[in-house]
C-alpha cells in the first residue's frame, strides 16, 4: 500500500538558522588564524539582540560582534522596519575559555590518540532515490526556499520578500518505496506589508505557484518533474499575514533544526547539533564522517538505501562501535552486521583521522549553516578573513567533503561488487 512521507526546510532567514550562522561564522574565523581552535559557540537572536555565549580554546582573537554583524546583514536583515538590523542591534558576548576538564580528553601528545569530545551516537544516511543520494522531500524543500531567496535577492519578479520563510514538501511513495507524486508543497513566506489582505495573499499564492515552482522545476531532473501534477495541494502563508518575522516574530537558537540539517526524518539522528562545534565534537565530525560512508555505499552499489551509526566515549580514541541498517536493499551475501564489520576496516573512524580525511580543521562551516549540511555541492572556494588589527588572510576552502565519492572503489574492491 501507498505512503505518504513529509520533510520541510527553513530559510537563511529563519531566527534559528540565523543563529546557526553567526555560530559557524565564529568556527571559521577561528579556525582561519589557529587550526587548532577548540571553539563550542551558542548564538540567540531575538528583537534587536544578539547573545553569544560558549566556551574557546585558540591562540587568535576575533572582533565577534562585528562578525555577527556581517552575517546578519549578509542574509538580509538590513532595515529598521524588520526590528531586527545588523547594523544597530545589540550584541552580547558570553564567551569564555574552555574547561581543562573537556580539553584533557581531547588532546594528546600524539594527534592520532585524539579522543572524542564528547559520548553519544551519530548517523548517517543515504538513499539513491535523488541524484545527490538525499530523501526526495527533503531535496525539493530546501530547492523551494533556496530559489526563494534568489527571487528575494533579484528584488524583480517578486519584490516583497523578506528573509524569513519555512517550506514543506509530502509524497507519496509506492509500497516499494519509490516516489509517486507531489501531494503537498507548504511555503510560509515574510513579506512587507500591504494595504489589503485578501489582496496579499491571492498575489503570494500567485506568484509562488507561477513564478517560484517553475523555476525550482527547471533545476530538476526529468523524472522528478514527472512527480509535479496539477492535483498538488498548495498551501501558501496558510495563516495568512507575515510580515512580523525573523528574530522579531520568533527567538532563535542555535541548533534547534537538527532534523533539517540532515535528512528530514528519514534514517535516525542522534540528537547532536552540528553548528558552532569545531570538528573535535564528535556531534559534528562523525555525522559528516557516517554520511560519507552510507553515500559511498550506496554510490558503490552496495545497497539502495543505508544507515550507518557510530558511538563514541568522551575521551576514548576508538569508536564504540559501528552499525549498519541497509533496509533489506543488500546486493551482497552478508549480513548488515557483517557488512559493519567491512565498513569499520575502510573507514578509520578515530576523530582526528576523520579530521585528516575531511579536512575539517578549515574555515568550511558558514556555508552549512542553511539549507542543510547533507548532500551539497563539494567545491573549492576562495575565502578572506579579517582580523580586529586588521590582519587579513585568503585561502582556498574545500566545502562538504563527505559529499566526495572518493572512497566507491575501495567499497567494491572490498565487497568484490
């Protein structure tokens, strides 16, 4: 029997995603002018206010009000009107200097018995339903506001946005798991304001279903464009009014949207936050380091669909162990066990050799910090960073490098696929 299956997004300028930002910006500064950096960084945002609070470990000292500022201002929160203004609101600063009793888990005399900063579990999943190896749902919700804000930016087809938004996106799936068709798309756009009501929302409807879902069609692959029908059931600013929005209408947190940033749902999540974590918290580096496993499965042939979990111990150099759930979708004689077995002698999951192999220990996180952290593009960039003496530094950054499919051949050669 048919199923429906749900997963939603939020915007760069959504109140928590606004406060995963500043929170990442802060890791790559850091770890711009020191590597080293042992940075946790929480951020809240709230009517014309910033709170940043956390613990630092680094031989570099960062301007972190005017950082914040910039991203503030980067994702579009530049007028009064919003009661939220990178250039006039408040900015606190809470951040103090590590626990030694943290930091004497972590770091060794030898980098490779680095132990783990903290306990708990980690996943990561993949599907091979899309092309970049993420759930379908949750694929085309992050595509609905990333193409948003490009309207938003444009400020021609559409000239009455503003930065916060939300979108939801339900298929159905056949009873062997393979999508059917759209059944709902959710948009939640802020907006200015306008004279009339009925009048607003009829025009944001309009432009949403005429303007907004072609063009996130064209980027799609003809098989999903199948999936869009006439029958797909809109609901746009189903609430109605939006214009009070962003850290005005709504607190933000960092990490409070585990699930968007990883797999909407689908596969499991340990409950770990990634942003404003440099790689030394296991929460962020094993969550890459299990993506990049279960991607490269499935890309091998291996299996259709994988989740693959680790454990760590605060401290503890090895994993506690590695789990593998390939849904019943194995193209190999093995067992799931069996085939954990395999994957834990390829990939070496100690936390500094995850570092080593991602190369996690570069400014590479702000661009995380929306529309997920799975399932992106890996790509060099150009970066510069600029310190309060007004030092500067330009480097070329490797973004999501658990998005590579480096390791296919070692998972055939080792599963003789």
């Amino acid at each position: 029997m048919s199923y429906f299956f749900t997963s939603e997004s939020v915007s760069e300028g959504h109140p928590d995603k606004v406060a995963d930002q500043i929170s990442d910006a802060l890791i790559d500064n850091f770890l711009a002018f020191d590597s080293e950096s042992k940075v946790a960084c929480e951020t809240l945002v709230t009517t014309g206010q910033v709170v940043l609070a956390g613990e630092v470990k680094s031989r570099t000292y960062l301007d972190v009000q005017k950082i914040a500022r910039e991203v503030i201002n980067k994702i579009g929160y530049t007028k009064g009107e919003y009661m939220f203004d990178g250039n006039s609101c408040g900015v606190l600063s809470a951040i103090h200097e590590q626990s030694d009793d943290i930091n004497r888990g972590v770091d060794r005399a030898s980098k490779e018995e680095q132990g783990a900063g903290d306990q708990g579990m980690m996943f990561g999943y993949a599907t091979n339903e899309t092309e970049n190896y993420m759930p379908l749902a949750l694929d085309l919700s992050h595509l609905i506001l990333k193409e948003l804000a490009v309207l938003r930016r444009e400020n021609k087809d559409i000239t009455y946005l503003r930065p916060d938004a939300k979108s939801q996106v339900t298929i159905e799936y056949s009873d062997d798991n393979v999508p059917q068709r759209i059944e709902a798309i959710v948009v939640s756009t802020q907006h200015d304001d306008f004279a009339d009501d009925e009048e607003m929302l009829a025009k944001i409807r309009k432009d949403i279903v005429d303007i907004l879902i072609p063009r996130v069609k064209a980027q799609l692959s003809p098989e999903i464009q199948t999936l869009f029908n006439d029958d797909i059931k809109y609901h746009i600013n189903p609430t109605g009014k939006f214009v009070i929005g962003g850290p005005h209408g709504d607190t933000g947190l960092t990490g409070r949207k585990i699930i968007v940033d990883t797999y909407g749902g689908k596969g499991a999540h340990g409950g770990g936050a990634f942003s404003g974590k440099d790689p030394s918290k296991v929460d962020r580096s094993a969550a890459y380091a299990t993506r990049h496993i279960a991607k490269n499965l499935v890309a091998a042939g291996l299996c259709s669909e994988v989740l693959v979990q680790v454990s760590y111990a605060i401290g503890v150099v090895e994993p506690m162990g590695i789990f593998v759930d390939t849904y019943g979708t194995s193209k190999v004689d093995l067992t799931d066990g069996e085939i954990a077995k395999k994957v834990s002698e390829i990939f070496d999951m100690r936390p500094h050799a995850i570092e080593t192999r991602l190369k996690l220990r570069t400014p590479m996180y702000s661009e995380t910090a929306a529309y997920g952290h799975m399932g992106r593009i890996n790509e060099v960039i150009s970066k510069t960073f600029t310190q309060p003496n007004g030092e500067s530094k330009t480097m070329d950054v490797e973004l999501f490098t658990w998005e590579k499919l480096d390791y296919v051949t070692k998972v055939k050669e080792s599963f003789g696929l």
